[in-house]
C-alpha cells in the first residue's frame, strides 16, 4: 500500500516535472522566474536550443541571461542586467500586468525594466533562434531581446544605429567591457576603444589611417544596418561584408566582440561541442587599441600571444588590468633644471596624439624639437618612402604602443637623464608579463527576503529533484554512448578553412594592371599557376604582378572568396597581399615586390652572397611564415609547394613564403569535382611521401618539404632524384624521391660517426662549400638535425612547423629584446 502511494505520487512529481521544465518556452501575465536552480525557473526554446534564466556571476551575484546551450559550458547570448547583479534570494523577473517586464533585485528595488505597457494581456515568449520577445495578445511585438544585444549577435540579429555592441570585461565577467561595434556619424561601422577613465577612446578598426572608401566602406547609406544570414554571410550598409570560413556547413553562428577587442564570428562544431572561430576582424592583436593602456607597448609573440610591457622607467599602475597602463617611476614633474635625454626603441610605434609633425628632420633636429615643449612625452621617428626621408612626429600621449619587428619606424622617449643612467646601470629588465589575476567576487550590499517554505513541499521537491537526478543520469549516459559511438565512429579529417573579409585589399582593374606592367613586359617568374610580372602600380608601389592560368568558371565572387583568405594573412615572413583584378576571363593578383628575388636564384650565386647568418636567418623566417600558416591562423592553411622557389627574399635578406593559400585556386580547373585535396601536388623533391602514398594530407606535408629546403639551404645541393609518380600507384616512386639529398647528409653523418674521424668533419662535408669554410658550426649541426626531423617518413614523427621555430630559436643568440 505504501509503496503504491510512493509510486503514484513519484508518477504524479514526474508529471509534473515534465510539464512545467522540458516544454515551457513562454512566460504568461503575472508569473515571474526566479533566482534558483529549479528547473520551471528556466525559459527553454521549444528547439531545446536556447534558454533563459538566471546565471551566477558571481559570489551570491546573477544576471538574468538567455543561454545557447548545446555548448559545454552553455554560452551566455544575451544578459539583461550586466552591470547590475541581483541577490541569490528573493531576486526574480516579472511579468506585470500592465505589460512591463522587470527584475526585481530581493524582491523589491526595480534594477533592469523592458519600459513597456499594454492595455491587453502579454506573455514572454524564447524562440528557436533565442530571440526572447513580448508579444501582446495581437501577436504584436512589444519588445525583443534582439534589439539591445550586449556582446553577441546571432543570426538575423541586426547591429543598428541603436543596437551596437559592447564587450565583456573579461572571459569570466560579464560587465560592460572596453570594445564598442558601432556605427559612426558617418555611416560606416567601427571598432572604439574606450578607457575606463572615458577620457580615452580611439577607433581602430577599419584602419583608422585610412579614409573609409580605401577599406572599401561607403559612407553613403545611412540606414546604418548589419548581420548575417544562418549561412555565415554578413553584410552591412556601409558595404562591408565577409563570409565565414565555412560557409553553410553549420547551423549555428554568433558574432561576439569580445574581451580582447577582436571581433569574431564562431561557428558551432556538433561533434566536439564547441564554439570555432571563421572569421576575424583585426589579425594583428596588438593593432588593437587601449589594450596596454598608456606608457605601454603590445608586443605579440607567436608563442605565447599577446603581451604588454611597460616602457622603461615606468611601472605598472594597477596590476591585474593592464589597460590602465603604466606610470613613471620617476618625478613626473619635468623641471627646468633637469636634464632630459632620450630612450630609444626600435621598430616601435605610438598611434595617434600627435601635437606636431615635420617632414624631413635629423634626429638631432627632432630631438630638439621635443625638447623646446614641456608637454612632448616622446616621438616617433619614422622613414617615409614618400620623401624617401625621415619624418618627426611629437606625441603628447603615448597610447596604443606596440613594438613589432617588422615596423618601419622607431620611438624615442623623453627621460631625465638621472633616470636614463641609472636604467642603464639596472641590467635588462624582464618583461613584466605574469601579473597574478585576482577575481574579486562581487559581494551585494543588499538585505535578504528570506523565502519561507513547508517542510512538506520541501520533501516533495527533494524527491523531484532526487527522481529528475536519476533520469537525468540515464538519459545522459545513453546520451553520452550515442555521442561516443558517434564520435569514434567519425572520420578524423583534417578541416581546411580559410578566413575571407571582402574589404581588406584593393581591387584594379585589367587596364590599370596593364599599364603598371607596361603591356606585361618583364617577367621574373613563372610556376604552375601563371606567370609574375614585375609592375609600378599608379601610387609608385613596385609590385609583382602575377597572371593566373585559372578558368574563370566561378566568376568574381568566388574568386574574391578564395583569394581574399590570402589577403588576411599578415605576417612579416609571409608575402604582402595588395590587391587583385578580376574582369572577364582575366584574373590576376597583385604582391609586394621582393627586391633580392627568390631563395631559389639565389642559392646559386657565388662570392658567399648567401652567408652563413642569411641562411640561418632563412632558415627560421621560414620555418615562422610557415609556423604562422598552420597554426595562428584561425583555421590552417596548408602551403603544399614549399620550395625554394617559393621564399622571396627582400633588400635584406629576410624570407618571406609566397604562393600561399593558392592551392585550391591553382587545382581548381585540374580537379573535376570539389576533391580539392585529391590529386598530387608539389614539386619534384620536395614533395612528401603522403601525396605518393594517397595518405592523408595534413600541415606535416609542409614540414616535410620545409626539412628539404632546410637541408638545401645548408648543403647547397638540389634534393634531386627521378620520379614517375602516377595518381594510382606510388610506392616505387617514392623510394627514389625520398631520395638522394636525404641518404647522401645520412650516410656523411654516419660514416664518420661510425668509423673514423669528429662531428665536426661531416659538418665540414655537408657545408655548402660556397659558403667557403664561414658557418657557426654548432648552429649548422642543430639545422641539420632538425631537418632530418623534418623528413621522417612517418609523418607523427615529424614536428610542427612551431616546434621547429623554438628547436631553431634556442640557438639564435639575436632574439629580440626592448632596450
Ligand atoms: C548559462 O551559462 C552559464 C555559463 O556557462 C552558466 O553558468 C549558467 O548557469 C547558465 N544559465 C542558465 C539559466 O542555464
Ligand atoms: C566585474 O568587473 C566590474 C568592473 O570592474 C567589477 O565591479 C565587478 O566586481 C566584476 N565582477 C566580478 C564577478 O568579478
Ligand atoms: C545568405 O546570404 C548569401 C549572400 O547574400 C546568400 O548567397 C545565401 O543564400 C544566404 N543564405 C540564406 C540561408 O539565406
Ligand atoms: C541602404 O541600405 C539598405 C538596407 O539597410 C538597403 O535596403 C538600401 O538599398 C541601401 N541603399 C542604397 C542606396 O544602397
Ligand atoms: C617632484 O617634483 C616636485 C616639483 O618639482 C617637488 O615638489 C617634489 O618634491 C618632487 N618629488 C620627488 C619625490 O622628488
Ligand atoms: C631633406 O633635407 C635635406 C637637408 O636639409 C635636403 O638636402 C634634402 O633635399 C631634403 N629632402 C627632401 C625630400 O626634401
Ligand atoms: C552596506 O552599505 C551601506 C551603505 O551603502 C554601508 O553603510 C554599510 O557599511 C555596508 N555594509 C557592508 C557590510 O559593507
């Protein structure tokens, strides 16, 4: 008997339990969600896929938040109250009869209101695509959730004059942050930083050196309206539009500003549960503003990402947040009795602030300029290819600092010279990058309203509770078998995704391309997917100018897909990317012009033309253009011809990889269907056992290929040998082309090791002799053996392109410090 009742009333709590959890996507007139674990306290979309409750943020702090919940943990969309948290107890939001939705913090002080009335009835409504709206009894909107976002747009959710949006203060606080996506006065839509002390802001994105037409944006249509379609689209009324990387392959989408200033767009991988980023704004994290805060430079290292330093004689103002900045550590006041010299810091700059600029100064000039005003901080000096001479500019802030290796200018700041000495004295200071982050928890200064509830009903939800447990453990681990045989049972291939923006380059046109390379004169190169030309487009800028042997078949636009991936990439060893033509059947791609042409010509040249340190200097430039490719790029792109014909140098001898990105455009025509990864490519020598053996092709097919240019570049010998490689059998092929130059560094290697003489004779025997007997012996061997790494057959054998860097890295004294 008394289990029958147990059972009934465990049948009845479980009804019960199901109706009110599992379906409830609406909430009616008068009845209110409040703060607590209890399943009727949530909003589910009737999909499953959204809800909305309240989230903790903190110690005894919640936000009411609409969730995306296939992802572990549950992604916050959308936060009512950011600034404001309510209490763990008695909170609640209410839908009043008059047709206002509030939250109420403890039952009592209004925090957050939707301001709305209604004279007939209303109810709150979570739709599939986590819209949350009001709808009066006319099926009316009143208010949507979608048009106050706060950093995160989904799908169909329009950013507006009125609904921009604002990051987070960090990953784990949802607070109103520092990065603003917003439409300007002038109708273009921008990235601003905006200090804590408000008295900063500055934009950043699109470049703000540039006028808006020259980022491809129109000022034009005010009507001032941007978002995507589910298909990962976007497209804005200034005409700035980008596609995700993974255009319709996925069904769910955000686009969030976050924390760091970048903004993104993710796509949602089922499989894994996560969020994956297909494209990106900014693709130089320290091009974004305020992150350093004020007297500090950005410096982005590939290893260990972004990171801020003070400037010399200042120390950090409040230490887990650096976008408060620096300040000095010395007498601010400048007196007139000080002496004040300079610091210099190269391949720096300062953006923005500037009080005064001359063109063409000495550096004595430009210091004396800074020095005649009390208010200069420092300077920038930088080269102009415009004057072909130096420019001053005199700041009087020094904000958005960066130092990266490949800028053009440098920045001298104004010290006393008591300082400068005594920092002379100090030995190099160690970046001061590890602050310890301490999360302070929110503690609300509020009284409680202590919710009073009978014993009785207290049993009952235990029992609810303790039943739901059950299922929800059965439930889950069915759940998580299915997902595990799923998963086991899916094919681990290698994804490749490219990042578009449609704005970021130049597009010319056909007769402009003609005049630059006056009717296509002067080649200087040629490969397999057409022929460069050198060229002087209209701005003086010496190009190359490459002409594809591609069938227009797709027409521009997915031309533009595929080439405007190579324009994201940004990396001092990777070739610039300026623009490209494509009209009628002509298409073509315009590059920065490489003085010293390629590693390829000159790998030949005598009198030691390539020393040592060059080769060296090759070597890891190369390996980091290539590091970059495969893993800071938001999805990896494969080179698949890397060979030395492929790594232009410039008037200093640096590396930069060119004909990136091309495969699938190169192929295209060869390929009958969307195989894109089908066939065999490469070149003779270079090309990696996977391609013969039809193995899988991941970025280790480039590691192979970068051993053997590894080992060309010290031996000076061609990886030569005879291939027949055909599509259907490759086995015999192989053995020959995993060939000549690999054995003959083997055997040198081991017959002295073996028999007779040091380590150092076979290094003696590999150098290329026309480097004439001038190497770093001990440098020469690690590249050696890293090559070889490089050219394992098996390919789990060989390193990442990264692993290579740091092997080659910890033996280059020159690393670069800030001085
Ligand atoms: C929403 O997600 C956050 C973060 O994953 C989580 O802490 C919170 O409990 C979730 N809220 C709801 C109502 O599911
Ligand atoms: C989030 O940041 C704000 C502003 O700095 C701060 O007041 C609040 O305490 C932080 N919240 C948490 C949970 O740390
Ligand atoms: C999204 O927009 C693109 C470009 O306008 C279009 O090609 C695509 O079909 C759209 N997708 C959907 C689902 O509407
Ligand atoms: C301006 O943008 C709106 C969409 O917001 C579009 O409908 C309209 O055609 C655009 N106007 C012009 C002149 O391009
Ligand atoms: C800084 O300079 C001001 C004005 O010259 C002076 O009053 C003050 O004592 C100085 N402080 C220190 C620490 O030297
Ligand atoms: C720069 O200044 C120097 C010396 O004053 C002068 O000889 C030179 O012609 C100037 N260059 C330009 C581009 O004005
Ligand atoms: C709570 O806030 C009141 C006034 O805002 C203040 O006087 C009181 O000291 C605070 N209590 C605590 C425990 O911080």
């Amino acid at each position: 008997m008394d289990i029958y009742i147990i059972f009934l009333v465990l049948l009845f709590i479980r009804r019960a339990d199901y109706s009110s959890s599992s379906t409830i996507d609406t909430l009616s007139q008068g009845s209110s969600i409040s703060v607590s674990q209890k399943p009727e306290d949530v909003l589910v979309s009737s999909n499953g896929v959204f809800t909305a409750g309240f989230s903790s943020v903190g110690d005894n702090a919640f936000c009411f938040t609409i969730n995306f919940t296939k992802s572990f943990p549950p992604t916050i969309v959308w936060v009512a109250n950011r600034d404001q948290p309510v209490n763990g107890i008695g909170s609640k939001l209410t839908l009043l009869t008059s047709g206002n939705l509030i939250l109420l913090d403890a039952g009592k002080i209004t925090l957050w209101s939707t301001e709305t009335t209604s004279t007939s009835s209303v109810h709150l409504r979570l739709h599939d695509n986590g819209n949350l709206v009001l709808y009066n009894t006319r099926s009316q909107s009143l208010w949507e959730s979608f048009n106050s976002p706060t950093d995160t747009l989904l799908a169909e959710q329009k950013v507006t004059k009125d609904a921009s949006l604002l990051s987070s203060k960090s990953r784990t606080n949802y607070s109103s942050g520092y990065y603003k996506l917003f439409y300007d006065n002038d109708n273009v839509l921008r990235l601003l930083f905006q200090g804590s002390d408000s008295q900063i802001s500055s934009l950043y994105w699109p470049d703000p050196w540039k006028r808006p037409f020259e980022t491809g944006r129109s000022t034009y249509n005010n009507s001032k309206l941007g978002m995507f379609n589910s298909t990962g689209h976007f497209w804005s009324s200034d005409d700035m539009v980008f596609s995700a990387s993974d255009c319709d392959a996925v069904l769910y989408r955000r686009l969030t500003i976050e924390p760091d200033g970048n903004l993104r767009m993710y796509s949602f991988d089922e499989k894994n549960r996560m969020w994956v980023v297909s494209w990106q704004a900014v693709s130089e994290p320290c091009k974004i503003h305020g992150i350093c805060g004020a007297n500090s430079l950005c410096i982005y290292d590939h290893a260990l990402g972004r990171k801020c330093s003070c400037l010399k004689g200042f120390k950090m103002k409040s230490c887990p947040d650096w976008s408060y900045g620096c300040e000095p550590e010395f007498n601010n006041s400048f007196s007139n009795t000080q002496e004040l010299g300079f610091i210099h810091i190269a391949s720096a700059e300062f953006y923005g602030y500037d009080f005064d600029y001359y063109e063409n100064l000495t550096l004595q000039r430009c210091k004396e300029e800074c020095l005649k005003f009390y208010k200069c901080k420092a300077f920038q000096y930088k080269f102009s290819d415009d004057c072909q001479c130096y420019n001053c500019y005199l700041k009087s802030i020094l904000l958005n600092g960066r130092q990266t290796p490949n800028f053009d200018g440098d920045v001298y700041v104004k010290l006393p010279k008591a300082i400068i000495s005594s920092l002379e004295i100090k030995p190099i200071e160690q970046l001061r990058l590890d602050c310890p982050h301490h999360l302070e928890p929110v503690m609300l200064n509020r009284t409680y309203e202590r919710a009073r509830e009978s014993g009785s009903i207290k049993f009952l939800l235990w029992l609810a509770v303790s039943v739901a447990g059950v299922e929800i453990a059965c439930i889950s681990s069915v759940l998580f078998f299915l997902y595990w045989k799923n998963r086991s049972e899916g094919t681990d291939k290698a994804t490749q995704g490219y990042m578009l923006a449609a704005t970021r380059f130049q597009k010319f046109s056909y007769s402009e391309m003609k005049r630059a390379t006056r009717g296509f004169r002067e080649e200087i190169g040629r490969g397999a997917g057409g022929v460069v030309y050198k060229g002087v487009l209209a701005d003086h800028r010496v190009a190359a100018i490459k002409r594809l042997n591609y069938e227009a078949d797709g027409g521009e636009g997915e031309f533009l897909k595929e080439v405007s991936t190579i324009g994201r990439l940004n990396h001092m060893n990777l070739i610039e990317i300026w623009g490209y033509c494509a009209e009628g059947k002509h298409r073509l791609l315009v590059y920065e012009y490489m003085v010293n042409g390629s590693l390829a010509s000159k790998m030949v040249s005598p009198n030691n033309e390539l020393d040592w340190e060059k080769r060296f200097g090759i070597a890891l430039g190369t390996a980091k253009g290539l590091s970059y490719l495969h893993e800071e790029c938001l999805e990896w792109v494969l080179h698949c011809d890397v060979k030395p014909q492929n790594i232009l140098l410039d008037s200093s001898y640096h590396p930069k990889v060119a004909d990136f990105g091309l495969s699938k455009l190169q192929y295209r025509s060869a390929v009958p269907q969307n195989s894109s990864f089908s066939r065999i490519r490469g070149t003779r020598g270079y090309m990696a056992p996977e391609w013969v053996y039809n193995l899988p092709i991941t970025s280790k097919v480039d590691v192979y290929s970068y051993g053997i240019v590894a080992l060309e570049l010290v031996t000076g010998r061609k990886p030569t040998g005879i291939q027949i490689i055909s599509e259907s059998t490759g086995g015999m092929a192989l053995s020959e082309q995993h060939g000549r130059l690999v054995t003959w560094v083997k055997e040198k290697m081991k017959m002295v090791n073996g028999v007779r003489g040091t380590d150092e004779s076979w290094i003696q025997q590999v150098a290329d002799p026309l480097m004439g007997g001038k190497f770093d012996k001990q440098k020469l061997e690690v590249v050696v053996k890293v090559a070889l790494q490089c050219v394992e057959e098996n390919k789990e054998a060989r390193p990442s392109m990264s692993q290579v860097v740091e092997m080659l890295q910890c033996h280059d004294d020159e690393q670069s410090v800030i001085h």
